[in-house]
C-alpha cells in the first residue's frame, strides 16, 4: 500500500518529559505501519482490534490485554488526544530503551529503530531479548539487525506485515551510510546491510524491496530542506 504521510503535528522531534529525541523519520515509520485505524464519519477514531485481537485506539496504543474484550467500554477519541497519547507512549518507550541499552553508542537512527521495535512488542519482550544483550555487549551491528529481522512472528507464525515492518526498520537503522561511521538520521539512506544478515534469507524479496522502498519514502519525507 502507499506510504501516506502522517500530519506535521504528530512527528514530535523531542518528547515532554526530557527522553533522548526520536528522531522525525522514526516516529513517521511508527505511524506509517501503526496508522490512525477505525476512523468514524464524524471525523473521530473509534478503537478496534489489532490482528490478533487485542483492543487498539490511535497509533498503537494497546488498550487491554484481553483479547477481543468488548470495544464498548472505550469512548472515541480526536486527533488532539490521539497526539498526546502518541506523545505518552513515544516517552514510555524512549525511555525504556535508555534504560535496556545502558551505555551503549546508538546513532539516531538506530535507537529511533529500536524506540520503533520495543513499541510493537512491548518493554517487557525487549528487555530480555537476545537482541538488547547483542546490543549492550556491543556485538556486530550486522548480527543485531539479523536479530532484529527474528521478530516476525504473531501468536507463533510468521507474518508478512511484521517482517515488512522489521525490514523497513532494520533500513532505517542500519544502511551503509550509517555503518561507515555516520550519526546523523537526516542523512541516512534506505541500503540495508542485507548481505550481513544471514535471516534477510527468510525476508521474501519483493518484501525486502517493498520495505527498501517504504523507508526511502520516509526517509525523503521527512528530510528537512
């Protein structure tokens, strides 16, 4: 599907509370796949089920950890909350990839990408992942984007949507520019270091492409001019 750009108001460059920056291009790939589902004709976004049934509102925000639980019971929300949550969320995730990652050197980009992975899986996956231990251990950043590209999997099976998500990420983070020693996300290119991924084998192709693609779209969006 097309890449539809989120609205300016919803890309915050720095969060409230104080949390390293999530840089522009991240937080657009976060919506880019999370989106603004379920929007009513009176202009308000109403909750709904993600696709294993687990109640959804705004960009992601996980209402209840019952699955199918009756959508009844939350009210619809505007965009104004729908930013603020985004914000909240943003924060709470920043921060706990702070925490997980100690002292370890990550580019913008790079931890834009795993603010990004920890928002899909939750705080409590990531923490004892192999993907954080690679990380904090300072293993070959090839290895870590291999890990990365694992997580591709809802209830035990592998998912296109997620290892689309993965790809686009994994783009995001680590391309060549980055690996040679750049720092600036504003700079990054969409070339990922597939040919130093050993699972990129279980990524189809056109995903990988499709996903290449997703992130230049991004990417060339939300360059500043």
């Amino acid at each position: 599907e097309p890449f539809l750009p989120p609205p300016a108001a919803v890309i915050p460059l720095r969060v409230a509370t104080g949390a390293r920056e999530v840089n522009a291009t991240g937080c657009a790939l976060i919506e880019s796949f999370e989106g603004r589902h379920k929007r009513g004709p009176d202009g308000l976004i109403y909750p709904y089920y993600d696709h294993v049934g687990y109640p959804t509102q705004g960009v992601g925000r996980l209402l209840s950890r019952e699955k199918w639980a009756d959508l009844g019971q939350w009210a619809p929300i505007d965009d104004a909350t729908c930013d603020a949550w985004l914000r909240e969320d943003l924060d709470r995730f920043a921060r706990g990839i702070e925490r997980m990652c100690g002292r370890a050197r990550l580019t913008d980009n790079e931890f834009a990408a795993l603010v990004s992975w920890a928002f899909n899986v939750g705080t409590g996956n990531a923490q004892g992942s192999t993907l954080i231990r690679m990380l904090v251990r300072g293993d070959d950043r090839g290895e870590v984007a291999d890990q990365l590209l694992r997580w591709n999997k809802a209830d035990g099976k592998v998912s296109k949507g997620l290892a689309r998500r993965r790809a686009a990420v994994s783009a995001h983070a680590w391309s060549a520019s980055l690996l040679a020693g750049g720092t600036s996300g504003h700079h990054a290119t969409a070339a990922p270091v597939w040919a130093g991924c050993r699972e990129a084998r279980h990524v189809p192709v056109q995903c990988r492409r499709r996903a290449a693609r997703r992130a230049a779209s991004v990417i060339a969006r939300t360059r500043p001019t």
